[in-house]
C-alpha cells in the first residue's frame, strides 16, 4: 500500500501543530501569520531526534532496497497520522492580510489593537483555550519525539539485541575498515520541578570517607583519574593551576547550595599522583589518597558487584611524613636550604611559676621520617625563649606538633618561624595541636612502655630490644609525652616503626659539641646567608663539596655541631690530612669513584625498605648499588688492610665488604630484567616464588590452553575448516573476526563486541567464561605477588642495622673528602689544637674570610689577631664606618668553627684552644611579633650571653648600645666589656664607636686592647702625595666621643685599608658613608658644617672643664691632678 503523498503529509504536519477553535475548525490566519515561528518550533522540537532508525521504516514506504534515512520531517509525518482538514475555506490572502485576528490586533501598530486599560475583546476567552490547546499538543509532540532516543524504544532495544547488524553497510561507505559509531543516547532532560542535590553512589562514599578526615585534602581514584571534590578541587585547583568544574563546595546540606546536585571537581592523570600529591604537601597541605581496593575481574564474582568499587583511605601524607617518592621534597628548587624534614614534637609547663621571667620546662622530639633519624631534648628557658629558638634553627623542621598550650611567647615565635612563606625556614611549616589532659604523664609512660614491650615480645632473646627499652623508658618526662604523642600521630602514616631504631636516639644537648645558637647560625650566615636566606654565599655552601645525597646530610649535622672531644677532632684533622697528601693516588681515586657514581640516595631509600613503601625497581638499584660499594673493597679483610694509617677511615672503608653476603643473598632471589621494568608478575626468580604465585600462574595458563583449544570448537560452528584465529582490537582479547558475508553461520548466543563494513567480531559465550576465569586469576596473582614482595622487604628490614652502618661509614667518607678537597684550595692549612688544661687561646697569622674569599672578585687582605688568657682577654675595635670591624670579627668566628668541625682553615696558621661555645650580638633589628623594640632585642640577647658564656666561650658583640642615646647606650656598653672582661673573663671581640670606651679599655690593666681598622685619609685640594696620612693610634686622639666622631669637613677622601692595626681610630667618618650612598651635595654639606659645630662646642665645654679643674688643682694641691691630665688628653 502506497504511502501518502508529499503534500499530504505536508499538509498533516501543518494541521498538527495548527490551533483549533471551539467547533473543531482550524485557525487557519493564525498558522499562516506564524508560519516561520512554527517552522523555528518545529526544528528545535525535533533536535533529539536518533540518527539511525530500523530499516522496516524503507520497505513500508515502498522501498525495494535500504537506503539513508529520510529528513527528521519526514519521520516525524511517519509517526503521526494526519489531521482532518476543515470543512471552512479559508479566504483570500488579502483579506486575512486586512483582518487580523483578536488575538494578534492587539499587537499592530495601526492602532486596531485594545489599548492598554481598554476591555478585552469579545472573543478574548476563546482565544485563551485555542492557546491552552496548542500548547498541549506542543508538549505531547516534544515527549513524543524525546521518546525516540529514550533506551527503552524499538530501535534501542533492536539495537542492543544485535537485530540491526546490515545497517552498518549503508553507514560506512568512506571506508572498508572504518569502525562503528556508538549512536550516543541524548540526556534524559530533567522533569520540570524536579527536586535537585541527589547525589550519586560515587559521591555519597566519598562524603563518607570526607567527614571522617576533615582535615585532609582527599584524592580519589575514579577509573582512569584522581579527582578532588568540594572544597578540595578549589584548593587543588590553586595549588595546582588545574581546573575546577564548578558545583557544591561544601559538604553539608547547605541552602546556599541546594540547587546544585554535583560536587565541584577537578582531576589529574594516575601517572601524575605523585607529583602533585608532591607539590600539595609543600604548599603545607595534610593529603590523602583514596583508591580503589577491588578491581573489576573480582567485583563481578563478588557479592557488590552492583554497587560502586570499594575505596578506601589508603596513604596520607604531610610535609614531614612525605617518602613515598624517592627525593626530598625541595630537591629542585632553588633555595635547597629549605627544611630539613624534621618533625618536631613540643611541649611544655611552667617552672617555679610564671612571674615575670615566665621560665619554662620544655620538652622536644624532632623525627626525620626519611632518614630514622630521632633527637630529644629536655631543657629550662627563659622569657626570651632563645633555647628554644636555638633548637629551631638547628633542626629546621617543616612540621610542628604542639601538645596542649603554650605560653604566648613561644606561640609568637613558633609562629613566626612556620607562620609564613619567607620565614627563615624558607617554607611554609605545617603545625598540628595535639590535646593535653590532667594525667598526660601517666598516660605516656604507659603507652610508651607497652608499645616497647610489645616490641620485646616480638624480638623475644634479642639483648638489643631489651636494652632499647630500658633506653627509652629513662627518658625525661616531657620528652616522653612527646614520644607517646608522636607514635600515635605517625601511626596515622604508617610511621610508627621508626622509633624501633633506638641506636639514632640522639640527645641535642649531648656537651659533645659546641652550643652555636639561633642567633649565632644566623650572624655568621652558617646555613643561609642573610641577604636572600639562600644557601649561596653560606658556611655550609662554601664547605659542600660532597658527591651523595646522604653525605651532604652528614656535613651539614657537623657544621651545626663542632666537635668538643679533642681525641676525635684530630682523628677527623688527621684523616683529612692523610687524603689531602694521597690526592690523585689511586685509593684516593678509587673512593672518590665509588661516590660519584652512588646515584642513589642509599639513606632515604633504605629507610623506604624498612617502612614498605619501596618500588622494585628502586629495591633493585639500592641492592645492585651496594653490592658495586661492597665489592669494591672486597678484597679489605680488616683495617690494616685498607692502605691508610687514619683510623676514621680505615674503619669507615673496612665495614662495607661486611655486607655483600647479606646483599647477593636478596640478590639472587631477584630476576633483575623484571625488576627494572617494575614487572611484579616476574619479580622472582621461578625457584624464589612462593606457592600462591605458582598456583594461580598454572590457573591462568590452564585458561589459555582452554581458549586456544575452543578455536576449534568456533571454527565448527562456522564452517570452516581452517582454525580461526583470535584478534585483539582496542584492547579487547580472543576476538573472533567473521566476513559479513559469513554472519549467517553465526549462533545467536554469539555476542558481538565491534565491527566494520566488511567484518564483525564476536565473543563467544565460552570465550566470555573464560576470559573472566582469568581476569580472576590474574587480580589474585597480582595480591599474591604483593604479598610475597612485602614479605622480602621485611626480611631485608630485619638486616636494617647492618646496612645502615655501612651507609653512615659511606657518608663518612663522603664528608671527609669533601673537607680535603676545601683543604686543598690555596691557602688553608691544618689548625693546632692546644691542650685542655691551657688557658683559653685563639691565635690567627694571616687569616682570611672563608666565605668572602670565594664570593668576591678581588683577593681578601688578610690578618692577624691574637687572644689569650691572662692577657690581652679582649679586643676593643674602632674604625671608620665600612671599614671592615663586622667582617674581622665574624672571620675569627667562622675560623674557630671550622677548625673545631675538622677543616682546615684559610690562615697561614691557626692555634687555639677548644671553645665550648660561639655567641655572637651583632646587628640591630626589632622584633615586631615579640612586641620588643630594637634596643630590646640588644639588651636581652646580651643578657643571655652573660648568663651562658664561660671562659672557654668566645664572644661577639657588634656596636652594643646604639638603640638609644649616647649616653645611656655608651654606659651599658662599658658596664657589659668590664663583665665579660673582669667577672666571666673569656675572649671577647668588642665593636664599638664611642670614643670614651678607649679609656676604659686602657684602665683594665691589659685585658682588654685597643685595636682598629687602618685607613687613609686625602685632602681634595691639595696635592695627595704630599697630604695622604695614615691614622695610626699613637697619632690620634684616644679619648674623643661619639658626637664629634663624625666630623667630616666634606673635602677628604677616605681609603680603607681592611688591616688590623693598634690603637684606637678617633674618627668614624659617618659622612663619607654618606657620600658613598649618594646623599645629595647640599645634605651633606649641612651635615658637614652641624658636625663641626658640635665638635667645637664640645671641646669648647672640655676646655672649660679643664680650666676648673687646674683651679682645684692650684687650690687643693696634687688631688685632683690625674682628672686634669685625662680632661687635657680628651680635648
């Protein structure tokens, strides 16, 4: 039967959408004044229309052959029947143009429309039905047409049962190859009203897992991403610079929010994890990882296998805690002086009462997870808080855990060491607050006692454990609140087993090495110079000439800590000697071979071993590097054996041979090829591999000989004599490949998975069975194959002593070879240490900056200083401003440093006795968020120094007393040279630029000597050969004042000499300083003459002085003639 013709179902469609009137006629003026309006209606309304269609539809319409679908018009007139026409015939063009209908009048400009305010037209009510009719029919044509897409259609259900295969050939006509197109579904479009905010499976588990770690920055594992939810993707998405899918933020049924019904989101590609989980923990941000702990081959055959994949919170990570990748953090950055991955545990209480010194007991732990390294300390401080902040310094962590309160003045300064990102730890440090209870201390011994007690089980008969215990359970109470504190907070991060290693408890305040404070790492620029806070320009940076990760570790730990024991101090010396004399020796060459190429940074990965978080490939790279390490002194049976007479590095070198047989025992359980390419399948040799890994390798092989025994059985059904092959196509195995001209043969329970014009490819339901019978074997081999690597790390944990040991004896040599090479450079040579029961002694010839020396471009003017007890105890030193005092004093210290960690020293010789401490007051600068003004800072620092300093300490102190006036500050400062001088009598180096101290230093009866900063001074005009003098101390006038200090007539050029010379410079000579700096002409002139003026009226008032005084003389006699010599001297 022929269908309807073109302008019948023209004429149909037209009807359907056209309004009808009461009786059933249709508005005919209406659908012709609208007609593009319907046209444009009509197009949107069919958007959603499928692309393919069941080819039925061409043979009713009377086509002999397929053929491309019709027009979405013409399916659309298919699928509704035409309307009636109306009986009434619609009149002439003109006249429907000339009368406009009630409905439309309203809107024609000529005026024959009611105007506003006017009654509605008669037929106004008739109007509104015939609206209210079309619009039914309209919303019954959109669900109709939406309906075609929907999955439960004909045609989706057609498709999805393979009915439809042939109607590829008229798709793909470009190509005889070309695959299938998916024919995607549209969106089912939301119910008008519908309520929103419904979250999916997915969602809500992740909400779950949210509100239990509150604090954590969560990354979840979904298929083939990570992704961030909420709040976390816009933290991410800032850190990260990624992009963040807008939705909920928050994780409460917020009103704010209730129209939203997705989370917010960002993602990032599996294979990037770590390196943004990397940058997240830098930022200072506590991330967690969530993954997907079932896989799809076991979900299946489980009993959720309709639910979403199980997740759950598998790694956490901080900035401390963070050594799931091999490299520091800060590794590549450019300040590599950042911090040092301690994290530090803090707690204190009052002592004798908070009063106004607020003096408390403090308690510390600093763990360095990467290494096992571990340091406490118990100690007393003062308001100042400078123990602490000397802690700080030294250990630099990059993570706090606070336990209970502090006092607000080690808030302050916890704060302003970890409260920003340019604090002097050169990052932003994280800190955490961990509650204190009433009976904390009872609590800790207990929880520390069972967890060492359980150890002790484990290590039943082990005299090591044993002895850890009683170790631990000696320690200070407030260190053992903090230990119980930090193994519950590691144990968050599968941490704990750190503090297992008892042997690398070390205790800060151990007096086996020199106290250099806070204050005093920051004045002689030991670890970072104080312009830019960068490790450039730096002691540590100058010395740095090691080739391992670890050993750089090992040099810094001694340039913080110099040596007190004179015995190993010149055991260090020594064998720093004996390589420098060996250079380019072949012992020498072969060790230094051995570092520089030991890529691997042996400390850090070991401890990963010991942790279980180690990768295959970096298991194999430690052990074949300490094999290469071992079997190169595999020949050293014992030390005498290692051809050097230093004992330090005998023993170093003879411990390493001790562990090759521990490592080619783990060696030859490992196939190495697999290894490298992180293959856990074949990580074991075959005679290495456990049962559970043989068992499901014939499972999965008993699989494949079932799948290539069943070709046979589908080349029957098809009738094929040869055996068919399987293909593999995007990924998808054991694919049977069959012409389309062949598809007759196929069986109906055959499921097709792709195919293209020529061919189709199909699953067999056998193949399906099988298939998954050995996904499941895989899944389970992977886990067996897991276990049985978590098993070899722990066996290669029990021998973690052992392999430590030989490391350390490593980075030994590392550091030693380092200091030989700085030996080496021109100019340094070997200190003499003097013996201890000599009288305090520092005695330089020709000595130089070892920082400056390498820093600047022209050579550094050298010189000589002696101090000693009894006398000269003290130097006090004069100069003009840029003179070079701060570098002088500052040199002396870094020499003493130095030869006290074991270098030699940039000097034509050095001989000192052993000091105990270096303190330096140098600078001035206030101290905002302690509330404490500049000269603040100098008098409570000085105070600190009084209070430690011995007469085996050295001290600094740069210009005290310059915060406030002369004369208070000129007081103070001749009040603290005679303390330190007269009272605790150690070497003192004294800056200053008061005049009037000259005096005193000269009434110490030689304790304390005079020295200065030589210079040149020229007359602009006059001849300079005739007038360049030089200011040596017998020409000068010792005893003038701060005031007149600064003359400067503003026609002399000044020229620093950078000696060390006698006696006292009786000028400053501020203004040319001035002048240096570019202070305008006129400004400088005015400043000349106001000096000039003062100079003079002060001499104006000594001489009045002077005049009474010789008076008292005539009339008193002799009493009062010594006040008329010092007045006579001072004009």
């Amino acid at each position: 039967m022929a269908g309807p013709t073109k302008e019948k179902r023209q004429q149909s469609l037209t009807s359907f959408f056209t309004p009808k009137t009461v009786n059933g006629a249709a508005r005919t003026s209406l659908s012709q004044s609208q007609e593009p309006a319907s046209s444009n209606l009509y197009t949107n309304s069919s958007l959603d229309v499928p692309r393919k269609r069941p080819l039925e539809e061409d043979t009713e319409n009377g086509n002999p052959t397929p053929t491309r679908k019709k027009s979405k018009t013409t399916l659309v007139e298919r699928q509704n029947k035409p309307l009636p026409e109306s009986p009434t015939k619609s009149p002439p063009v003109a006249a429907r143009l000339s009368q406009p209908n009630a409905r439309t009048e309203r809107y024609l400009y000529d005026g024959l429309s009611p105007r506003d305010g006017q009654a509605a037209a008669p037929g106004e009510e008739q109007q509104q039905d015939g609206a209210k009719e079309k619009k039914r029919k309209e919303d019954l044509h959109r669900k109709f047409v939406q309906k075609l897409g929907r999955p439960d259609s004909i045609a989706m259900m057609k498709r999805r049962n393979h009915q439809i295969d042939d109607d590829t050939q008229t798709l793909n006509e470009d190509g005889e190859d070309e695959e299938e197109e998916e024919t995607p579904q549209p969106a089912k479009a939301k119910k008008k009203g519908a309520k929103t905010g419904k979250l999916t499976p997915m969602e809500i588990q992740f909400l779950d897992i949210k509100r239990k770690h509150m604090d954590t920055l969560l990354i979840v594992e979904v298929g083939y991403k990570f992704k961030f939810f909420g709040e976390d993707a816009r933290v991410a998405a800032k850190d990260l610079s990624i992009i963040c899918i807008p939705g909920k933020f928050r994780y409460d049924e917020h009103p704010s929010e209730a129209h939203l019904d997705r989370f917010a989101s960002a993602s990032i590609p599996v294979h990037r994890l770590h390196v943004h989980a990397k940058r997240l923990v830098a930022a200072g941000h506590k991330v967690g990882v969530v993954r997907q702990v079932e896989t799809a081959a076991l979900k299946k055959v489980g009993d959720n296998r309709n639910a979403p994949f199980t997740r759950k919170l598998t790694n956490v990570y901080t900035k401390g805690t963070y050594i799931d990748e091999v490299g520091e953090l800060d590794q590549h950055t450019d300040v590599s002086a950042s911090a040092g991955g301690y994290l530090l545990c803090i707690t204190e209480t009052a002592a004798k009462g908070w009063g106004t010194d607020e003096r408390v007991d403090v308690g510390v732990i600093a763990v360095q997870p990467a290494t096992g390294d571990i340091i406490y300390d118990n100690f007393e401080d003062g308001f100042m808080r400078s123990e602490i902040e000397t802690r700080l310094l030294h250990i630099s962590p990059c993570e706090f855990l606070i336990v209970g309160e502090l006092s607000k003045s080690t808030e302050k300064l916890v704060q302003h060491l970890s409260g920003s990102s340019t604090n002097v730890f050169g990052d932003r440090s994280r800190v955490e607050r961990v509650d204190k209870s009433k009976t904390i201390a009872a609590e800790a011994y207990s929880h520390v006692t069972q967890f060492y007690s359980n150890k002790l089980k484990e290590n039943e008969g082990n005299e090591q454990a044993s002895a850890l215990l009683d170790k631990v359970l000696k320690l200070p109470e407030a260190v053992t609140i903090c230990l119980s504190s930090m193994i519950n907070h590691l144990k968050e991060y599968g941490l704990e087993h750190i503090f297992d290693l008892t042997k690398y408890f070390q205790s800060f305040s151990a007096r086996q090495h020199m106290l250099v404070n806070g204050t005093t790492l920051e004045s002689l620029e030991v670890y970072r110079n104080s312009t830019d806070h960068s490790e450039k320009g730096s002691l540590f940076w100058a010395l740095d000439k090691t080739l391992t990760r670890f050993g750089q570790r090992l040099l810094r730990k001694w340039v913080g800590r110099p040596l007190l024991d004179k015995e190993r101090l010149e055991e260090r010396v020594a064998a720093v000697e004996e390589l420098l004399d060996n250079t380019s020796t072949a012992k020498v060459d072969q060790l230094e071979h051995v570092l520089k190429n030991t890529k691997t940074d042996l400390e850090r990965s070991l401890i990963r071993i010991y942790y279980g978080k180690c990768t295959r490939p970096e298991l194999l790279a430690v052990l074949q590097t300490l094999q290469r390490i071992a079997s190169e002194f595999a020949r050293v049976k014992d030390p005498s054996g290692t051809g050097f007479k230093s004992a330090a590095i005998s023993n170093a070198i003879a411990s390493l041979p001790l562990i090759l047989p521990t490592v080619l025992s783990y060696l030859e359980r490992i196939n190495a090829e697999a290894a490298r390419a992180d293959d856990k399948y074949t990580f074991f040799r075959e005679t290495e591999e456990t049962e559970a890994i043989t068992d499901h390798k014939l499972g999965i092989a008993s699989v494949e000989q079932e799948l290539d025994a069943h070709r046979k059985e589908a080349s029957t059904k098809l009738h094929k004599k040869s055996t068919v092959s399987y293909v593999t196509v995007a990924g998808i195995e054991y694919l049977i490949e069959v012409s389309n001209a062949d598809l007759k043969h196929v069986p109906a329970s055959w499921i097709k998975i792709s195919g293209t014009k020529a061919r189709s490819r199909f699953h067999t339901p056998e193949v399906v069975r099988l298939i998954s019978e050995r996904d499941q074997h895989k899944e389970a081999l992977s886990a067996a194959c897991d276990v049985a690597f978590a098993s070899l790390l722990q066996s290669i944990a029990s021998d973690y002593q052992p392999l430590r040991d030989a490391i350390s004896s490593l980075a030994t040599l590392d550091c030693l070879l380092s200091l030989s090479k700085v030996a080496a450079l021109p100019g340094y040579t070997k200190p003499q240490f003097l013996p201890s029961d000599t009288p305090p002694t520092i005695s330089v010839t020709a000595g130089r900056h070892p920082i400056a020396e390498q820093t600047l471009s022209t050579s550094y003017i050298p010189f000589s200083t002696t101090l000693a007890s009894p006398a000269p105890l003290a130097h006090l030193i004069t100069g003009p401003n840029m003179g070079g005092k701060s570098s002088f004093v500052r040199a002396v210290a870094l020499l003493v440093l130095l030869a006290q960690i074991g270098s030699f020293v940039p000097a034509d010789s050095l001989t000192l006795t052993l000091a105990d401490a270096i303190h330096t007051r140098m600078g001035a600068r206030d101290n905002l968020f302690r509330g404490e003004s500049t000269f603040m800072v100098e008098v409570s620092e000085t105070a600190r120094i009084l209070r430690s300093a011995t007469p085996r300490s050295l001290v600094i102190l740069d210009e005290l007393g310059r915060g406030t006036s002369t004369y208070d500050g000129a007081a103070i400062a001749q009040a603290v040279l005679q303390h330190v001088v007269e009272d605790t009598r150690c070497l003192t180096l004294f800056i200053t630029h008061y005049q009037s101290l000259a005096r005193v230093a000269e009434g110490l009866a030689g304790k304390c000597t005079n020295v200065h900063m030589r210079f040149t001074a020229a007359k602009k005009d006059r001849d300079r050969s005739d007038d360049v003098k030089m200011i040596e101390a017998q020409d000068q006038d010792p005893n003038g004042d701060a005031e007149g200090a600064d003359a400067f007539s503003g026609d002399e050029e000044i020229t620093f000499l950078y000696e060390v010379g006698e006696g006292v410079a009786h000028r400053s000579y501020g203004l040319n300083v001035a002048r240096l700096a570019r202070i305008p002409r006129r400004v400088l002139d005015v400043a000349a003459k106001k000096s000039r003026e003062l100079e003079d009226e002060i001499k104006q008032r000594r001489l009045g002085g002077a005049a009474k005084l010789l008076a008292d003389v005539l009339g008193n006699g002799s009493d009062q003639l010594n006040h008329l010599i010092s007045s006579i001297e001072q004009l």
